[in-house]
C-alpha cells in the first residue's frame, strides 16, 4: 500500500515521477503529491483523488525544470485521505521534503515533544513527525545519513522514505524498515521506489535494500550504509527479465482481465523446468535439502490464504503430512507449540505482506524452518525464508489477485507431489495423470477462457440486483468457494460468503430467500450428491443458484454452468478463472473500478 518514487538523473524529472506513479497506482491510493528543490526552494504540488487530480496542477512551466524529485501515492493510516494529509511533508522551515510509507507507532509523544521545542505541524498524519524529527538531527549532527540515523534511532514502527533538501538539489536519501523499497540503478540516473514497475522502463538492474538500509544517490552515484553504524555496506546490482509489456495492459480493457487470460502462460511457466515428463518426476531442487516435515503450518492472508487451505487437502491425502493453515494475522499472536521437525510455509504473492512476515520472524525465533513460496524476486519474504520457491507469475498490477493466485495452486500441487513422491506415499496413477493433465491444461484453458468470459457476462447482468451471495463447495472446492466470495465482495462491493456446502444448514440458511442467490461449485467428484443435498436446501427455500458443474451431472438448477471434465484436483484450474470472471463482469456491469477498489491496497505493509 502507498507507492514511492524518486528520481534523480538527467531527464525532467516530474513526467517519470508522475510515470512512476501511474505504474504503482496498483498498491492503492486515495492521494498524490510530489516534490523538487529548485532555486534554493522545495516545490510541492499535492492532491485528494486520483492522480489526474495531481496532473491538473502541474501546469507551471517550472515543472519540466527539474531532473531530480520525490512522488507518494498515499493509502491513508493516520488522518483523513485529503490534500492537507497527502505527501510530501515539509519540516518546519520548508527545507526539506519527505514521503513515507508505513507507521510510526510513537508518533503522538514525539509529535508532543516537537511542539514544545517550537516544531509546527500542518497535517494529521504520523509521517510529518519523521521529517521534523531529521530536521532536528541536523541541528545536532554534522551529515545527512547522521541526522537520518538519529531520527530514525527515535521511531518505533516500519518504515520506507525517500527525503530531499532544498540545499541539496539533485541528492536523494531513502530507508527502509519493514516496508519494501529499492533501487534502479542507471546511466547517469538513479531511481528509488517501491516496486520494480515505477522504473522499468528506464532500467532493469536493481538493488533490493535490506531493513535497517539508507541509501544515499544522486544522478551519478549510490551509496547504501546501515542505518545504525553508516558504514557502507556491499550490494549486488541484480538484473530482472521482466519487460515493460508485463506491466502495460496489452489491449484488455483491465490489468485483472489481462492477468486472468495469462493464466495459461502462468501454468506453462510454473511448470518450466519442474517436471520431468519422461522420468514422470517432480523437481524442486531448492528443498532437495529439507527434510519432509512431520507437520506443515501454512501462514497467509486472504487470497493466499485460500490457497494454502486448498493445499491442505492435497498435503494430507497424498503427502500424508498433517496441515495446519493459519491466517497470517492470527499467528503471530498465538502461543504457538511448534516442534523441530515441523516447517512453516509462508505464501504472499508480493513477499512484502506485513503479517505474513511478522509470522516468518516468529518462526524462525523459535528455531523453525520457513519456507517463503511468492512471486517478487528478491522481496523480504524471499530474503527471510531458509528456502524460498518462485512463483514466476509476473508483475500481477490488478489489486485483486487472479493469476498469482493460479500460479500459487500450480506450486503448491507440485510441492505435494514433490513430498509424496519422498515420503514414498504417493499413487503411481496420480503422479501420471497429474502430470499429463498439467501438459494440456494451458491449451485447454486458452480455448475456454473466452467461453468462460461471454458466460460470467450473461450471468452479471441477470444477477447484477443482488445485494448478497452464498458461495458453497465442499472438500477442495470449500476453499475456492470461500476465494470466489472475497473477489466478489473486493470488486463489485456486493455482499458475499464463502461456506462449506454441509454447514449452511447450521445457520446461514436462515438467510436464502428469493433475493439471496447461492453460487454453488458442484462439479462430478465423489461429493457431488452431497451438494446436490444441499442445493435442495436452498430450493426449498426459493432461493436461486448458480452452478458450477460439469457435463451428465444431472443438476437441476435455475443457471448451471458446464465446464469441461479435467482429472481430479486440477478440475481447480478451471473452476478459479470462472469466479473470476464473474466476480470481473459484475465489477464492470456495475461500473466499479476493477484494478484499484476502493479502501484495498496491492501489498499490505502494514498490521
């Protein structure tokens, strides 16, 4: 949540900050702003809204001036999302100008503090307290990085900025702490922001900054130092493969629908390099050194969440791995018994999620084994697990996560037969047909895809009045049922619940009426006449439903859905891109704004 961009080089710099910006308006954002010093003076230029509201005020010829400044969408924390609390912040004689993301926790008491030494404040938000604490570290220390580590010896919470001086034009500093930022290396420019997309189009070599990291840059140099003792510390430049099409919307109306018709390419590049077909093999040699765990504990949140439960049937029926799948926030809070033998996997897709990584620092306190499985190279879940496995989906810039989530299933099915195939428990037939359904699927799910589309559009528009829905499965499909509930409820704003098929006669069946529809996964496995039990409920009630099925299943309902027959588990695979889809056009026929929904940020950094 909150995006930074800084830029330092040779270019104007205000059209590649507001650029950049456009390119993180994925994490969410309620306001914009941006900085530069020029003449001996910081120029800043904020707004409420959209960045097209920031826009309209760079109409000053001075803007194509500059060739170094700071930008900040902001996802508000502290204060209301307004001008007034939009970044940068000043200090108090304007001298300098800062953007944040994160939370200060202690900000009340050093706000207190500051006024009664004569500091004054302009906004609500706790980031304006970092910018007059460095100032103050100036009147103190004798440098920049001095001050910087003063101030930020004064805080309690997480933390990325980036800072400029109105003395220093052309010179930027950026931290972090627990909030991702790093840094594009050029020629003859130097980029800080944070994630890849705000810069790629001017270079792929970047620097991934480590907690407790300043970097200090101008347009022909860098310099990162730890935070505490500023010594310098040795980075790598890592080159990244992504292209600049990744990140654009290549024709789709919307980066969600975009990221759901990459689905088939997300399948093929998971499965790259990991199975060997001839030997009907599974490859992961990043845990060929980890013991098989007696007990896995999976910890997550929200879309990846419901992968991990997704997971936990496949783990314990073909691994024989007992599965405890935890919500990431509810961990780490929790007096956790773990043994030795036991292994936490930690799945997000951006590797920056605050309370997954809260969780990963508390297992490996107590001596446990983390394993991170995410799709960002290089992000902190990926630099804190023991062992991290790629999911290799690509820049995915729609809030709502669709094929990260497709590619998190795609891994975590081999991840199981991977472990069956060690422990010596898994099915020859399965690995076989596993590994022979995973070679169609891509192309299957190019053809149907489109199918797919025209079908969730049909049944938008019939259904676009409903103000709740029930989502029902059992087994696997449960925890697709509870993910095509909160896709529905992140975009299109209606109301939604994902339930077991078997417990919505303990209680929610109170609600079906004739305006409460039931979305229902009943495909042609061996629990298929349990939940045609179940849809009887509902019927009985008056209630309508939408099915999910596959052919000959001989479901009477008032809409069902056919998909083609896959074998097994990986009948998931298409059964996802459907709530998907349906979850999208309802968005549209509504007229929501899919990519970026209001109140939900891309990457949730903070608790």
């Amino acid at each position: 949540m909150c995006g930074i961009i800084a830029y330092t080089g040779h270019r104007p710099a205000i059209p590649v900050i507001v650029e950049g910006l456009k390119k993180l308006e994925y994490r969410g954002y309620d306001s914009a702003g941006l900085a530069f010093a020029l003449s001996e003076q910081i120029h800043l230029y904020r707004a409420s809204g959209k960045l097209e509201a920031l826009e309209d005020r760079l109409t000053s010829p001075i803007i194509m001036q500059p060739t170094s400044g700071i930008g900040h969408t902001r996802w508000a924390t502290h204060g209301l999302p307004n001008e007034q609390n939009a970044h940068p912040h000043l200090d108090s004689s304007g001298s300098l100008a800062l953007v944040h993301n994160g939370i200060i926790e202690n900000f009340q008491e050093l706000r207190e503090e500051l006024i009664k030494e004569g500091h004054q404040f302009n906004s609500e938000t706790d980031t304006e307290v970092l910018v007059h604490l460095i100032a103050k570290g100036l009147q103190k220390m004798s440098s920049f990085p001095e001050a910087i580590s003063w101030a930020l010896s004064q805080i309690e919470g997480s933390y990325a900025f980036a800072l400029i001086s109105k003395d220093y034009p052309g010179k930027i500093w950026a931290a972090r702490q627990a909030s991702p930022l790093l840094l594009g290396v050029g020629t003859g420019e130097n980029f800080v922001a944070s994630d890849i997309p705000a810069f790629l189009q001017y270079t792929k070599d970047v620097v991934f900054l480590e907690d407790g990291e300043l970097v200090e840059m101008d347009a022909n140099s860098w310099q990162v130092y730890s935070v505490d003792s500023l010594k310098p510390v040795d980075k790598q430049v890592q080159h990244i493969a992504w292209d600049v099409q990744a990140a654009q919307k290549g024709g789709f109306k919307h980066f969600m629908l975009k990221e759901i018709f990459e689905q088939p390419r997300v399948i093929r590049d998971c499965l790259a390099g990991r199975i060997d077909r001839k030997k009907e093999q599974v490859i992961l040699t990043e845990l060929d050194d980890l013991p098989v765990p007696r007990r896995l504990h999976i910890v997550a949140c929200g879309t990846s969440y419901h992968a991990g439960l997704w997971a936990k049937y496949l783990l314990e029926k073909w691994a024989h791995i007992p599965v405890e799948v935890e919500i990431a926030s509810e961990f780490r809070y929790r007096h956790l018994v773990l043994n030795p033998d036991e292994l936490v996997l930690a799945i997000s897709q951006s590797g920056e999620t605050a309370d997954t990584l809260a969780g990963i620092r508390l297992a490996k306190e107590k001596g446990i084994k983390v394993i991170g499985l995410c799709n960002v190279v290089g992000s902190t879940v990926a630099r804190e697990s023991d062992r991290v496995i790629y999911t290799q989906a690509g820049p995915e810039i729609s809030v709502a996560s669709t094929k990260a989530m497709c590619s998190q299933l795609v891994l975590l099915y081999l991840l199981t037969l991977y472990w069956g195939q060690r422990q010596k428990v898994l099915p020859l037939d399965v690995l076989s047909k596993s590994i022979h359904t995973f070679s169609s699927l891509p192309d299957i799910l190019e053809t149907e895809l489109p199918r797919l589309r025209e079908k969730a559009a049909a049944l938008s528009q019939e259904y676009a009045a409903a103000r709740s829905f029930f989502f029902l499965g059992r087994g696997i499909n449960y925890p697709l049922a509870l993910e095509g509930a909160l896709k529905l409820k992140e975009i299109s704003y209606i109301h939604a619940e994902g339930y077991a098929a078997g417990e919505m006669k303990h209680g929610p069946i109170a609600l079906i009426d004739p305006n409460f529809p039931t979305f229902a996964l009943a495909l042609n496995d061996e629990l298929l006449p349990k939940v045609k039990s179940n849809l009887k409920e509902v019927e009985a009630r008056g209630g309508k439903i939408i099915a999910l099925t596959h052919p000959q299943t001989d479901l009477k309902v008032d809409h069902p859905w056919e998909l083609p027959l896959l074998w097994g588990p990986l009948n998931s695979f298409m059964v996802l891109p459907a709530l998907q889809l349906f979850a999208y056009e309802m968005a549209v026929y509504l007229g929501k704004d899919v990519d970026q929904p209001r109140n939900l940020a891309k990457s949730v950094t903070v608790e």
